[in-house]
C-alpha cells in the first residue's frame, strides 16, 4: 500500500510538472498570406505546429494575416502577451520581424525562408533549387511534347531559385527540352490566385507544354487543377499535393517546413534553443519529392532509379545545383 501511495505521487508530481511546462511554454505561429489552409506552404508550417501540440500537449497560437501591416502587429501582440517562441512564415516578414525582435530581446522568434541577424532569431532557409532540379529530371522524363512549364508566385529571387533549379533538372536529362516560365504578379497577391494560377498553366498547356510545376502557394492549386481539367501533369510544391488530383500529379517538391517547425519547438522546449542560420537541403532531408500511391503509377523504375542518382550525386557533390540566389543569373 505504501509503495503504491508513493508511485501514485510520483505519477501525480509528473502530470504537475507537465501540465506546468505547458502552461509556462506559449509558442505562436504568424503565417503569410495564403493562411494555414493554403494546402501548401504556410500548411505545412501548420501541420509541424500541430505535431507538436499533439505529441507534447502544449497548444500553440496563430495568426493569419490579412494585409502587410498584420506581420508587425501581430508579431508585437504575441511579444507583449509572453509568447515564446513566435514563429514567422515567409520572407516578406523579415522587416516585421527585424523591428520586433530587436524591441523584445528576451523573446525567441524564428523565420523561415529569410535571415534576419538577430541573437534571439533562428533563420530556416533551404536549397530550394536542389528539390526543384530533381522534380525538373521527373518533368523531363515524363514529357511526350518536349516541353514542360513553370508558374511561379511573386516575382522574386526565391522563386526564381525553385525556377532555376527546376530547368537546372530538366536540361540535365534533356538538354533540347524547352522551359516556358511565367510569374504570376509582383504583390503579396500573387500567392492568392487560383484563377490566375490556372489561367497561366492553360496558357503554357496551349503552347505545348504537357507537365507544369508550380511554385506558387494558394495560386498553384489553380494550375494543379487546370492540368487534371486538360489531362495534363501537375508538379506540388512546399507540402506533399499528390493527392489533391490523383493521377495527374506527377510528384511534389516538397521542403521540410513542418520538420523545421516542430523541431524549432521542441528545441525551445528543451532548453537547446540556437539562433544563427540553419539551411537545409538534400543532405539534411530539408527537401525532397514525393513518391506514393497517388503518383506511383506515373513514375517509371527508369524515373525513380534517375532522380535517386541525382540526388546521391548533389549529395556528394558530383552535381552542383545553380543557386539563383548568389548572383541572380540561371544559366540553363
């Protein structure tokens, strides 16, 4: 009886403690436009939030912002309440992020897809043009016209690197093969567009492409679905969207977003928080492409075995993947 009264303490001190602990630790997550349901990016942040909450018990707080002026807003409103750490999602909060962080030392912040050089701020960004590069071998691969397409969001350097990387790709399986490329805008609206989105890949079909990749958040469901209205192949982006139009996806470049997040809070839970840069690629599983019972059907074994060797071989170096980022210039 003794030894049971003492275990039953034990036990009782335990759920304390950890029902403490997540009282104590408040994380919050600020998405960018597009929101937590984008299916895409900002979704896959969501989804590495909720695995957290799921496997630790500590629920989180979120924003989704509504126009440019939120980022800040919402970054402060989270900082005066005692959340910590906050999340950032998306290289257009950087500038938010810089000022906030420097009024809230003692607060930890992170953001993924941009640096800011802050001692209480972890910076995730990840070699996009290596996912993209094995996604445009695919794209290559499955071709029957010899033409394949991109839709990008916002203009900006970052998706010309998911561009670059994915001609990259694709010429280093076919070297003839053509490339058309669109943006969709220069605003945070260009992540927002379906109809636009869908708009560019019927352009791109009607020029003779027959798969498209988009890299384009929220906007690239549009070409997705376009390419399953007109029997052509659609390529995902950021979260696994194979099975969004089973059959006419052909693969999805996906980045490690929901791994960057849960591991972001699990180490400020554990006391092993760093800030400094953290930059994922192949090697550290921080991009991949996705490969299930959804797109099985449409890659051959010549196809896995393919994009498997390129990606052993950017791993060790053998390949070099162009960054866009470092002069601003696709040589392919």
């Amino acid at each position: 009886m003794k030894t049971t009264t003492i275990l039953g303490a034990v036990a009782l001190a335990a759920v304390m403690t950890t029902g403490a602990m997540a009282e104590t630790f408040k994380p919050a997550v600020v998405y960018d436009f597009g929101g937590r349901n984008d299916r895409s990016f900002n979704e896959a942040a969501y989804k590495g939030a909720l695995q957290f909450e799921e496997r630790t018990g500590v629920k989180f707080r979120d924003f989704e912002i509504q126009n440019p002026s939120q980022r800040e807003q919402a970054l402060r409103n989270f900082a005066r309440r005692g959340l910590d750490p906050i999340i950032t999602i998306g290289f257009a909060q950087a500038a938010a992020l810089e000022k906030v962080a420097k009024e809230f030392p003692d607060t930890h912040f992170a953001i993924v897809d941009a640096v800011v050089d802050l001692p209480n701020v972890r910076s995730i960004v990840f070699k996009e043009g290596e996912g993209s590069f094995l996604v445009g071998l695919l794209a290559a691969m499955a071709t029957e016209s010899n033409t394949i397409g991109f839709v990008g969001g916002m203009d900006i350097p970052l998706i010309r690197k998911f561009a670059c990387g994915y001609k990259q790709g694709a010429k280093y399986a076919k070297p003839d093969i053509e490339v058309i490329e669109n943006m969709t805008g220069t605003t945070g609206a260009a992540w927002t567009d379906p109809l636009k989105g869908g708009e560019l890949a019927r352009s791109q079909f009607a020029r003779g492409a027959d798969v498209v990749f988009h890299a384009a958040g929220l906007t690239g469901t549009g070409v997705l679905q376009a390419a399953a209205d007109e029997g052509k192949l659609g390529i995902g982006v950021d979260s696994n969207q194979n099975h969004l139009h089973p059959g006419s996806v052909l693969t999805s470049m996906i980045k490690g977003v929901d791994v960057a997040v849960d591991k972001t809070l699990t180490d400020a839970q554990e006391g092993k928080w760093t800030s400094g840069v953290e930059v994922l690629g192949l090697a550290e599983n921080g991009v991949s492409w996705s490969y299930d019972e959804y797109n099985k059907p449409l890659i051959s074994e010549d196809m896995k075995s393919a994009v498997e060797q390129a990606k052993m071989d950017i791993i060790s170096g053998k390949v070099e993947v162009h960054d866009y980022m470092v002069d601003s210039t696709c040589p392919f």
